[in-house]
C-alpha cells in the first residue's frame, strides 16, 4: 500500500492549490443516480469522501463501486465504524476520534479493522479526528456518545489537534458534524493551521462559497462538503 493520494495532496498544498471533498453518505445516496449526481458536483471538486454514521452492510461498497464507474477522482472512505471498509476505495481516512473519551472510537474500531484492511490495498493515511460543537446535537455525538469540543474553547482544540500530529497523523480533521449549524470558525482554523504542519481538512455545516473561501482563507487545505449536494 503506498501513499501515492497522500502525497499528492502535499504537492497541492506546496503549489497552494486548496482541495475539495464531496461526502458521500452512503445512507442518502440513490446508487442509480450515481452519475448524474458526479455531473452536478462542483468543477474545482478533487476527492470524493464515502461513509457515514450509520450505514447498512454492504451499501459502502456498492457505492464506492457505482462512483467508480463514472469518475477518476480517488475515492476515500470516512467510515462511521469499520464494517464500511472496502477493498473497492482508493484509500481510507483513519480516523482516531481524539475529541472524545470513548475507547470504542479512539482504538476499539481500529483494531476491529484491521483482519479487513490486511486484505486490501487501501491507502491508510492516519487521521486526528475532532469533533467541535457545530450548534447542534451532530450524529457523530450521537453515534460515538462523545462530547464536541466548545468553539470557545481554542487552546484545547489547538493541543487536541497537535497531540494528534505527535502521535503521527498524518491528517487533521476538524469537524462540526454534518449539517451543523454553525461551521467550525476561521479563528480556529488559523490557530490550527498555524501550529501544525500536517494538512488541514474542515467540514461540517459549510454551504455556501462564501463559508468554503472563508474556511481557505483561514488555512484549510481541503474543505468537506456533504449535505449541500445531498439536495
Ligand atoms: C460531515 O464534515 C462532513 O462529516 C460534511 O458535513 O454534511 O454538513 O457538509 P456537511
């Protein structure tokens, strides 16, 4: 398994190219309507993201496997737990949910991963998953019964993501939940930003252009957008 994607998005981050990932959820997503839901998403888009907080067996793979067909984009699972790995992404996002206090959801899920991911090729790339309160009660809390960490709260954010990067990932996540109400905020993205030095994704809530540019501008390297094209 290399880290050819990964790698790839350090080239774009080194030529201050910003990169865009459609979630897919494979929960909400009509497998028949695969390709007319590629022709609507956004040019600039460069990762499709498949995964979600509860998905029936089998339906990640089936999805992972309509996008295919119709796409080159490299295929990245975000999986909600690890019954929605498959062999049929390009890679996986692997996510250790440092935000909360579940042992469930810090290493449980990994290890419970891992007789799968030996029989692929995926590429694991190692993920500081936070979760940050987004204003309202986000599946993610739910699912993994964790508290998010307050908006206000930017030096715990700061030391949670950082004590992430020194366990070795590769990623950090900062995420509000899907459809939350209020996007994880500019400032803490450049508090983030400037005290790391692994790439910055952002999610949660982000609809419009002007929440996309703001999250850039503040150093997201790559922005997560899901529910805005669900619709
Ligand atoms: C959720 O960060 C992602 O895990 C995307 O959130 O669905 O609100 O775009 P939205």
């Amino acid at each position: 398994m290399g880290q050819h994607h990964y790698h790839a998005l350090l080239k774009r981050i080194a030529e201050e190219k910003k990169s865009l990932a459609v979630l897919i959820d494979p929960d909400k997503f009509e497998i028949s309507e695969a390709a007319a839901f590629l022709k609507k998403i956004p040019f600039e888009t460069t990762h499709l993201f498949v995964g979600g907080s509860t998905v029936p067996y089998g339906h990640c793979e089936a999805t992972v496997e309509a996008l295919k067909q119709y796409t080159n984009f490299p295929v990245f699972l975000f999986p909600g737990d690890y019954t929605q790995i498959t062999g049929s992404a390009d890679g996986i996002l692997f996510l250790s949910l440092l935000s909360g206090r579940n042992p469930e959801y810090l290493i449980g899920q990994q290890i419970k991963s891992v007789p799968k991911l030996q029989s692929t090729n995926l590429e694991i790339v190692p993920t500081a998953y936070l979760l940050l309160d987004g204003g309202n009660n986000s599946a993610v809390a739910k699912v993994t019964e964790t508290e998010p960490i307050s908006q206000d709260a930017i030096e715990k954010i700061v030391q949670t993501a950082l004590a992430g990067q020194y366990m070795g990932a590769k990623l950090i996540y900062l995420e509000a939940g899907s459809g939350a109400k209020f996007p994880v905020r500019p400032e803490i993205i450049s508090a983030v930003k400037k005290n790391s030095n692994i790439p910055l994704l952002v999610g949660g809530g982000i609809r419009t252009e002007v929440q996309k540019q703001a999250a850039y501008n503040a150093g997201a390297d790559l922005v997560v957008m899901g529910t805005v094209f669900e619709e």
